[in-house]
C-alpha cells in the first residue's frame, strides 16, 4: 500500500504513541467522537480502562507517564475547560496523526 500523504510526523509522536497502546485508545476514541470533545470518565469507560491511567495518557502524570509524551503536550488532543468541568478534544495535528496511523498500521 502507498500512502499519499506529504505529511510527516514527528518521531517523538510516534514513538511515545507506539511505546503505549493506551495513548492510542485514547487518541482513536477522541477520533471517532470529533467534533466533540469528551470528558475522563466517558473515554476511560469508552476505552476499557481506568480513569487515572487516561489522564496519565492525557496530561503526564508521576514517572510512569513522562509528561511530555502526553497527548496534551504532544499537541495531539486539547483541554477544553467550560463550566468548572474539563472536556478533551482531538487537535487537527492529531486527526492526521490517526489517518497517518490508520494508513501505515492499519489500525
């Protein structure tokens, strides 16, 4: 398969979204609910996991998840904060982060 695509990806997404199957749940279910954005108990039910471990995937948390391979700041998905309660949306960035991967890893 050839991909078409003149977009190029930085390594450091790539490795930090290869070195963790969470991050990539997360990552393909803000996907699929784009526009919208979603909220950290709804994407750890939608995914299969525990609240906490998704925000380790999104924001770094403690040595286990390193801060900047989070999909916060990897610039893959974006904190939305409205009414006291925080929402996570996909970035455009992170759109074509998941074709990218859907592409060449036919996930």
């Amino acid at each position: 398969m050839h991909v078409q695509s003149l977009f190029t990806i930085d390594p450091h997404i790539l490795r930090s979204l290869n070195k963790s199957v969470l991050r990539k749940k997360v990552l393909l279910h803000l996907d699929t609910v784009h526009p919208n954005s979603d909220y950290l108990a709804n994407i750890a039910r939608a995914i299969g996991s525990d609240p906490s471990n998704v925000l380790g995937c999104l924001r770094g948390m403690g040595n286990r998840y390193n801060g900047n391979s989070s999909l916060i700041e990897l610039g893959l998905v974006e904190l939305i904060e409205k009414d006291g309660y925080k929402y996570y949306r996909i970035t455009e960035l992170g759109r074509k982060v998941v074709k990218y991967m859907k592409e060449v890893y036919g996930l």
